[in-house]
C-alpha cells in the first residue's frame, strides 16, 4: 500500500479577522510585566470536507492540513516592530511573521501546514511585544496559546495472501483468507468499518473487534478465474465519515488439481512389470508418494514401476495409489487418484499317459493345468518341430520298423493370454518309447515229419522278433489245453 510521507509546509496569509468556522482553542496568557489580554488561536482544516470536530477537537484525513491564525487585542507598540513570535505544531517549529501598520499596531500572518501524516499534533505559540500602557509606562506583554488537533491514522491493508500491493496473488479454491487492517485504535472517538467486496459484492464486514475478515475462495470451474478482491475501510468521526480506504487487488483461484493415473493394464501375471504415470491438471510445484495396498511402494516421481504378486494358486487384487503434493504461493493442496490390478498366478503344466507302445500302437497324453487363466488358453503339441496337436489332450500312433526302441519326446506349450500383449506361457515334455511289433516263428528242432507213430517224440520252438526284450511270455496249448509256458515245447 502507498505510505503518504510526512511534510509540511509552512505559508503566510494575512489575515485580520477569523472566520466563525474557525475552531477557538482554549489559551492561557501571561506577561512579564503585564499579561497580554483578548489573545486568541484558531485552527482551521483546509479540507472541510473530509475533518469532523468532536468535542472541540479537530480530525483529519491523513494527508490534509490545517491553518492556525491568530487574533489580539493589540496596544500600540511601544518599540516599532519589536513584536515576535514562534509556533510549533507536533515536532515542526516555524517563526511567526507580523506585519505592521503605520498607527504603530501589527497583525500575525496564518501559519499552514499541509499534507499531514497520522498523529496527534499539539500546537502551541508563544508571542511577546512591547507596548505603552495607558498610564504611559512601556511594558513587555508576553502570550502563551495552545490547541491541539488529530490527523486519523491511515488503515494498512493486510491479508494471509500478503499486503494489498496492487500485484496479482494466487490461491486454490477453499483456501481460507484473513483481510484485515490496522490503525491506531487509541485515537478518543474515532469508528472503523471494514467491508470485503469479491468482485464488487459484499462478501464479508467487520466493526472492528478484531479487525480481520475471513473468506474462503471459490472456483468450481476447471480453469482459472480471476477474482477482484477490495479491502474497503472507512472511518468516522462524530458520525461523519471522513474518507473511504479501498485496497484492490487481483486474485487468481485456482480448481483443486485433478490427478489421474494411466494405467495401461488391469490384469497382469505374477511377476510381471509394468509403470504407472501419474498426471496433474495445472501447472504446480509436485510431489508424489504412492503406496500399493497402503504400503509406501513409490517414490518422489509421476511414474511407478509395479511387479505383481500373488500366491501360487490363487489370484489377487491390489490398490495402487498415488498421493500428489501441489504447491502454489506457500500453499498446498494433496489430491489423490488409486486404480486397482490383479494379479494371476503362471500356469503350470503335468501330463499323463502311457510311456511306452508298439509300432503303430494308439496312446493318448492328457495335459493338466493349474494357476494362469483358463478364458483364452491355448495348446500346443509337437514332435520334431511339427505340430500334433492343439487341445488339451492328444492321441499319437508313432510307428517302429527298426529291430530296437525307438524314443519320441513330444513338446507341449500352455499359453494363456490376458489380453494387451500379456501372456504366460508353461511346457511340459513326455517321451514314448515305442517298440517295433513283435514276431514268432515256430520251428521243428528235428525236423520231424508232420505225420508220425504213436510214440515218436516232438520238440518245437518258438523264433521270436521285435517287441520289448525280456518282456516276452509265452504259451503252448494241445487241442486247447494248455501244455507249456517256455520257449520250447516237447511231447510224445
């Protein structure tokens, strides 16, 4: 706010008369030898307009001035121009100025003092002259007049946003304001009104208890508005309003800020990554804490690199959150956005079957799977490189034209597939030795003829090829009836 700077400058009217809105100062004259009589000082406001007089005292704006004139009951000097004088108003001293006339009287020039800073102003003067009495002595007449008049102290605007200065402040709507003023409240008789206009309308007053107005700033738009924000203090005198103190300045209210995270994905498998971007509407100095599940995870950064977790067999969700400190004009707002994701276990993969066939032979691999997400699972199932099947189960007839075992591994591949480039993939092998398929021949050991005597002896033999060694059995029947279970057989 502008300080009006003291200073004042003194100017000589003449001035015989005074006029009857003058105000009469009550006075005490004395005389070294004779006591000077029918001495008055009056003081004037050059400003009716804005002074008030309570109780024969004078208040002024700050800034105004006064003029002091003087009247005597003058005798005729006894020493040409031996009148003199000084006058003294608050810490300021002047010398008095007299003029004369030819009849031997004289008359004290008005004093002014202009652009008045705040305070009680004493005012007193002192003149002594010399005249001839009426008996004819020559004596020295001595005067002492006082008065004293009030310039009103000018309020100082204040606020929780800084001194009304003319500059543009910034808050965010909800912030709390204190506007208030200051002044000398100890000068008798003077009454303060403080009134709060936003934007030309009356939002808040105060008598001037505690001399301080509250007003919660507003915007419930998303842009930021600008609010004209007027201190307006008057003070009165004797019910006379003597000036209007209006301290104007522009606010900009800010919206809350809005945070929002970018969270590309909402499911993921265990141990997967992935970073989360937090954005802020507004341009502040920013802060960030995020937390996953409550538990400080991030640090002081808009982004947040995320690894789920889960148990092995079960899914689970969890709450990120981000936490953003905004700062503007020493103030501070906290806005807070969360997102959740969950979390799936990897698959994992077994798969049953035989191990072990003939040439030719039909055997069927089963796949179980536990964990991952079944919707949107698929299969896969190779030999060689080459696919065999693409279901869960898969039936194979691998074939064996050697003398020996033959070992087929078979590749299985799980994938399960979230959606947005995230997939878990689990494999499985199983080997199936196959076995070319088994051959007999049975041989006569003696050649024997087909036809014989009663009483020849037979031996046969079983030749056998293929299948698994060490696996064979065997069994010999005669006209039904089982005879044998060796590789060779004999009989009469």
């Amino acid at each position: 706010m502008k300080v009006l700077q003291t200073h004042i400058g003194p100017h000589a009217h003449p001035r015989w008369l005074i006029s009857l809105v003058c105000l009469f100062v009550s006075l005490s004259v004395f005389g070294q030898s004779r006591r000077l009589t029918g001495a008055s000082l009056y003081i004037r406001p050059l400003d009716t307009e804005k002074s008030a007089l309570l109780n024969n005292t004078y208040y002024i704006v700050p800034g105004g001035g006064v003029e002091i004139s003087f009247s005597i009951g003058i005798d005729k000097l006894a020493v040409p121009e031996s009148a003199s004088g000084t006058l003294t108003c608050g810490s300021f001293s002047r010398t008095l100025e007299f003029s004369y006339g030819s009849d031997g009287h004289f008359s004290i020039e008005s004093v002014r003092f202009e652009n008045l800073s705040s305070g009680e102003y004493p005012v007193e003067a002192n003149i002594s002259y010399r005249s001839i009495s009426d008996d004819g002595q020559e004596v020295e007449l001595t005067g002492n007049m006082t008065g004293s008049f009030i310039v009103v102290q000018n309020p100082v605007a204040f606020s929780s946003l800084g001194a009304f200065d003319g500059n543009t402040m910034q808050v965010f709507t909800g912030h709390e304001a204190e506007f208030g003023y200051h002044f000398d409240s100890e000068l008798p008789g003077t009454e303060w009104t403080t009134v709060l206009e936003v934007n030309g309308i009356l939002e808040g007053s105060n008598a001037g208890t505690d001399h301080s107005i509250h007003y919660w700033f507003s915007n419930t738009g998303s842009t930021v508005s600008v609010q004209e924000i007027t201190l307006v203090t008057t003070c009165s005198v004797g019910g006379k309003q003597l000036e209007e103190i209006r301290n104007t300045m522009n606010v900009e209210v800010y919206p809350v800020p809005v945070v929002t995270i970018n969270a590309p994905l909402k499911e993921i498998f265990n141990g997967h990554s992935f970073s989360y971007t937090a954005k802020v509407s507004g341009s502040f100095s920013t802060s960030y804490s995020w937390t996953v599940d409550g538990q400080p995870a991030g640090t002081n950064s808009d982004t947040y690199t995320y690894t789920g977790t889960c148990p092995a067999d079960a899914s689970q969700t969890h709450t990120v959150a981000v936490t953003v400190t905004c700062s503007l004009a020493g103030q501070s707002v906290r806005v807070q956005a969360e997102t959740t994701v969950t979390v799936y276990p990897r698959p994992t993969v077994t798969v049953s079957g035989d191990v072990a066939s003939f040439s030719g032979q039909s055997v069927q691999f089963d796949a179980t799977v536990s964990g991952g997400v079944p919707q949107g699972r698929t299969y896969q199932w190779t030999l060689d490189g080459n696919t065999v099947g693409t279901a869960s189960s898969v039936t194979v007839s691998p074939t064996n034209t050697t003398d020996g075992m033959i070992a087929y591994t078979y590749h299985l591949t799980v994938t399960d597939n979230l959606g947005g480039g995230q997939t878990a993939t689990a494999r499985a092998d199983v080997t199936l030795n196959v076995w070319p398929t088994p051959h007999t021949e049975l041989v006569n050991v003696h050649n024997t003829p087909s036809v014989v005597y009663t009483g020849t002896g037979v031996s046969l033999s079983v030749r056998s090829s293929g299948g698994a060694p060490g696996n064979w059995s065997y069994q010999w029947t005669n006209n039904g009836e089982n005879v044998g279970t060796g590789a060779d057989y004999s009989f009469t």
